[in-house]
C-alpha cells in the first residue's frame, strides 16, 4: 500500500509541475468572480444567500459544468500524454505491474477533482460571503444542500473524467479525448431530450449521470437506480481501460 501511495504521490507531483495545473484553479476562481459580479450588479430581485450561491454554483447546467470541462481537459492527457512522448516506456520498466501504475494515475485524477471542487466550492463561500453577506442563516438553502449539490457534482464529474481517462487509453491522443469528453457532456442535454420518451433511455449514461434531477423524485425511486446504472457504466469504463492498458504493446 506504502508503495502505492508513492506512486500517486509522484503522479501529483508530475500533475502539479505542470504550468496549467494551477491554471485550472484560476479559471474557477475568474469564473466565480465574474459570476459573483453580474449577479450582485445585474440583479433586479432579491440577492441570494452566501448558502444559495454556493449551492446553485454546484450545478451542473451553471458553473459546474464548467468544472467538469476543466477536469476533462486537464486529466485527458494523463495517460496520452506518456504515449505521445514516449515516456509510457519508462514507466513501465519499473517494478510495477501496469494495472498499479494505471490505478496511481486514475486516483491522481479523480484526487484532481476532489480538489477542484473543494477550491470551488470554498471560492464560491467566500465570494458570496464578501458579496451578499455571511449569514448562513439567511435563506431555505442548508449546509446540508450545499454538500449535497457537491457529493452530486462530484459524481457527475467523476462520470466524465473517467471516460475521458477510457478515451485517453484507447485513443493515445490528449486532443481527441478532450475533444470527446467535452462532446459527450455538450450532448447529453441534448440526447436526454431526444430518448426520454423511450424505455431503454433509462439505461443510459446520458439520462443517469446528472443524479441531481432525481433527488426529488422519491416516487420513482430516487437516485438508487441511476446511482447503479451510473456505478456500472464506471466500472465498465474502468475495465476496457485496464484491458486495454495491460495487453497493448508499448513499442
């Protein structure tokens, strides 16, 4: 395990070494700026709570989208990138089998995302804070709420990161898989509207992967099925990568 734990170390590290690793973090903080700014000065109803601003930030049809589209773009090249350069093979020297090397950087890239969204998460506090107010009281919106809007964005992102690190695998190309991650999340509103009237859309990644829009709907019920459809659509993405991984030739 202490071996491991090295191996996504230095995966970080290499991660944090790069110039547009913190770049990520600046877009998301100019971006929460930004938004802060247009509502407080282009508002004409009631300002939102620091609480409801925080949690409408997590959502995936507003800046969270844009959260996850920085995630994909930074994390596509984590295993091409290696191809592309040639440093694949000098990884795979070493005295690790390549199912633990893949894993240190799949964990590199989801620990990525934790903390892009806690960043996030923490800019749109105090943002909101400086702008509305920090009267956690004000409003309907909860603590709860708002690590509940976090726990589904988080997902949500996890999702699509971890097709874009399918992708990446199978494509050996940063700029087709970024290209593939970000389409498949500008098409999923789209496809949501054109298969919802269908039975088998309820077996699609597309209709599952937002679990945001199933928390209300105990009746039908609630987020447990797209939460599994969404578990094994992970799993399958997880095991064409490391197939794939493990028994192609690394010339």
């Amino acid at each position: 395990m202490l071996k491991f734990n090295k191996l996504v170390l230095n995966e970080w590290l290499k991660m944090s070494k790069k110039r547009s690793f913190f770049i990520a973090y600046a877009v998301m903080l100019i971006t929460i700026a930004g938004f802060t700014y247009l509502i407080k000065e282009l508002s004409n109803e009631q300002l939102p709570s620091m609480l409801e601003f925080a949690a409408s930030i997590m959502s995936t049809n507003g800046v969270g989208q844009i959260v996850t589209f920085v995630a994909i773009i930074f994390t596509a090249g984590i295993v091409a990138k290696e191809h592309q350069l040639g440093t694949v093979k000098f990884l795979l020297i070493r005295a690790h089998r390549r199912s633990t090397i893949l894993a240190s950087k799949y964990v590199a890239a989801i620990l990525f995302v934790f903390s892009l969204i806690i960043f996030t998460i923490a800019a749109a506090l105090a943002a909101s804070g400086i702008a509305f107010g920090f009267d956690a009281a004000a409003g309907e919106v909860t603590w709860l709420d708002v690590a509940k809007s976090m726990l589904f964005q988080t997902i949500y992102t996890v999702i699509y990161v971890t097709l874009t690190f399918m992708f990446g695998i199978l494509t050996r190309s940063s700029g087709a898989t970024i290209g593939i991650g970000m389409t498949a999340v500008l098409l999923e509103g789209l496809l949501r509207m054109l298969l919802s009237s269908y039975d088998f859309s309820k077996y699609l990644l597309f209709m599952n992967a937002d679990l945001s829009l199933f928390k209300g709907s105990e009746s039908s019920g609630g987020i447990a099925f797209p939460s599994i459809v969404c578990a094994a659509y992970v799993a399958l993405f997880l095991a064409v990568s490391f197939i794939t991984f493990k028994k192609r030739d690394i010339a």
